[in-house]
C-alpha cells in the first residue's frame, strides 16, 4: 500500500545556519585508471586554452590537439608540433558546445563526449583529467550511466532528484584532490553527456530540486539496484540511524532478474573461513546452526555469540545482499538470497516498477524515504543570503 502524495511546502520560517551551493561541479574523470594521453579535435568552433592566466586561442578547425604527461606537467602538441608545457590547463570551445574526446586506458582508445569545460593536470606519470560542470548538465549523464536509457520520465525524475541531492550533500568527497566527485562507483556513475529525451525531460521537470529532512538538511540519498522485497535501515548498515531512511516491505521488485540469486561454497571452505576470521571454533552442535541459517526477514547479525554481521560476509564472499539464508546440499554450503546492494534508501528497481504501475515521482520518494520534503535549492540560497 502506498500513501497518496503530502503536499510539499516550503517554509522559510527559521534557519540556524548559513548556507550556499554553486551550481557549478567539478568531476574526475576516469577515476581509477591510468590516463596516458588525450586527443581533442577542434571542429566547427574556435578551441580556446586557458592556462595560467593566459589564454590560448585556437581558430584552426578539423586541427587535432594532443595532451601527454611530461614529468609534473601537461604538455601540449598539435600536428606533432609542441604547443607548449602546462601545469594545467583548461579547455572549452567559444560556443560552449560539447568536447569530444579520444582517451588511451590501458592502451586502449576510448571515446567520450562532454558539456562545460576540461581541467587537465599532471598527477605522477598519469593525466588527471577534470570536468567543469553546471549540475544541471551533469545530471542527465549520470542517470543514463547509473540505469540506462529506457526508463520512464516518470522514474527518470525520482533519479534526478537523488542524483542532485547527492551531489550536493557529498561536495567534499575529494576536495584533497581539487574537486567535488568521481565518476566511479565511490559517488555516481558518469560517463559524460546524456542526449536521451526521456532523461533531459524529466531533469528539466525537477530541475533544481533536492531532498531535506525535518531540519531542512539534505538527506542522504541512499540508493541499490534491488532490495530484494525489504530495504533496510540504515544503521544496519552503517551504524546511524536516520529517520528517513526506515525499513520497508516492498513487492514492487520482486519479479525482475536481480530480486533472487544463489551461491554455493564448499563445506570445508565455509568452515575454514569461520574459524579463521572469527576464531570460531566449530563444534558439532555448533555446525547445525552454522548450515541451517534462516532470514525469513532481514537481519544483522549471522550469529549474535559471536557477532558475524552479514555485511562482513557479503562483502568477504562477494555477496550481491546480506539477505541470504543458509543450509548444507551435500558438500556444498548453498547461500539463497534476494537483492542486489546494500538495501538501503530507494529501491531502484521497485521504483522503475512503481512508475510502469502509474505511481507519481513524488508517490515513490515518499514510498522509500519518510518524511522528506522536495525543495529547491536556489530558494534556500534566496532565503539563506538574505
């Protein structure tokens, strides 16, 4: 059963703190890679470098631009001419048009294609590579990155507004390295510029919404492929608990592929770990509870005496959830589970379900998170700087 839609009101009644938020986002790109060199082919548009202070026009059209490491700098060449040697440098065409670029991981070309701007440093022997983004624009290639293109606008919005709030509220992840986010799975998935209409749609519809709790603090926009058919709390999780992210039963995400899986462990190896890890001594009376474990809902703790959290074996075995029972098939240990993730916060395949059954955006956010209120953002800066 899902309650109707509250009203969302905003009141600028009472505010504690200060507060502001650029629109502008600063992203690493290929996070986790080694980048070696890349190339950018100046089109119909003038290509303008910028770099200590100076800026470096560029009018050549259908003219190739190439970036290496050299030693702590960025080096610049074109038609195999050098260009000149950087300690960083910024790249955006005139027209603000998208950058398309050709990048080696690996010794391997990968084509991508942005909006904004293009931060280049060298880091080691490795590029790091930095796009300047408006929120707005780097939203709509997260959501094609994080679940494709073929969903609902619908639930298109529902991921909009996570994916806002959780840039938003996670600001200072790498600030150490002279931005706000990655493009891996640490923040948010992001491969570049979306052009599907069901995704810039449904951004252009929320746009500039966010998620707040009771205190007008951004929450923490939790999300997972699937529950499984109960998302969990948070602090069984991590260890806080937080008032809108609250258990629920959910039967939206029980008829997809992801909502069951099965893994088989040999015996002598379940065994093996338990005792290594936990110091866990395994008595025969102790060997029917270790291969008859039973999570009709979702729990914990494997064993309370000694504490075993499910996340430590998920994360040990490579488990897709910690919902999982336990029981022995011959020699095997067979773990049978549902979900996929953590568990925690919107469901994303029950939500797409959601939508598909005629559930508005608003209906699903307040299916998975309690008492959230939608705000926008740039009326907390009005309210806040004034």
């Amino acid at each position: 059963m899902v309650n109707k839609p509250r009203s969302y009101i905003f009141v600028a009644s009472v505010f504690f703190y200060s507060f502001s938020f650029s629109t502008e986002l600063r992203i690493k790109l290929f996070s986790g890679k080694n980048l070696y060199s890349i190339s950018v082919l100046a089109t119909n548009s003038k290509l303008i470098f910028q770099s200590d202070s100076t800026a470096i026009s560029v009018a050549d059209s259908l003219t190739k631009f190439s970036f290496f490491s050299l030693n702590d700098s960025v080096l610049l060449k074109s038609q195999g001419l050098v260009i000149g040697k950087f300690k960083s440098i910024t790249m955006r065409f005139e027209n603000n048009s998208e950058i398309k670029m050709d990048v080696v991981l690996n010794k391997k070309v990968t084509t991508r294609t942005y909006d904004g701007m293009i931060e280049i440093k060298s880091v080691g022997e490795n590029l790091m590579c930095i796009n300047i983004i408006n929120i707005e624009k780097y939203i709509p290639g997260v959501i094609q990155a994080e679940v494709g293109k073929g969903n609902s606008v619908e639930f298109n919005k529902v991921k909009a507004i996570i994916v806002r709030t959780y840039a938003l509220s996670n600001m200072r992840k790498h600030e150490l390295e002279g931005c706000h986010l990655c493009d891996d799975v640490h923040c948010q998935v992001y491969r570049g510029k979306s052009v599907i209409p069901n995704i810039l749609t449904a951004v252009k519809e929320t746009e500039s919404m966010v998620l707040v709790d009771t205190s007008l603090q951004l929450v923490n926009a939790a999300f997972h492929a699937n529950c499984g058919g109960q998302t969990c709390n948070s602090e069984d999780v991590w260890q806080k608990p937080l008032p809108y992210l609250r258990s629920v039963t959910d039967s939206f995400c029980v008829k997809v592929p992801d909502h069951y899986w099965q893994k088989k462990i040999p015996k002598t190896d379940w065994f093996n770990y338990l005792q290594k890890k936990y110091n866990l001594t395994v008595t025969d009376s102790l060997q029917n509870v270790l291969l008859n474990f039973d999570q009709p809902q979702r729990k914990v703790y494997f064993l309370l005496h000694p504490a075993i959290s499910l996340k430590s074996l998920r994360e040990d075995w490579k488990l897709r959830s910690t919902w999982f029972s336990v029981k022995l098939e011959g020699e095997m240990v067979v773990l049978t589970g549902y979900g996929f993730g953590h568990g925690v916060g919107l469901c994303q395949q029950g939500a797409m379900q959601m939508s598909k059954k005629g559930y508005g955006y608003r209906q699903i956010i307040d299916f998975y998170f309690s008492n959230v209120t939608l705000i926008n953002y740039a009326q907390l800066n009005f309210f806040f700087d004034n």
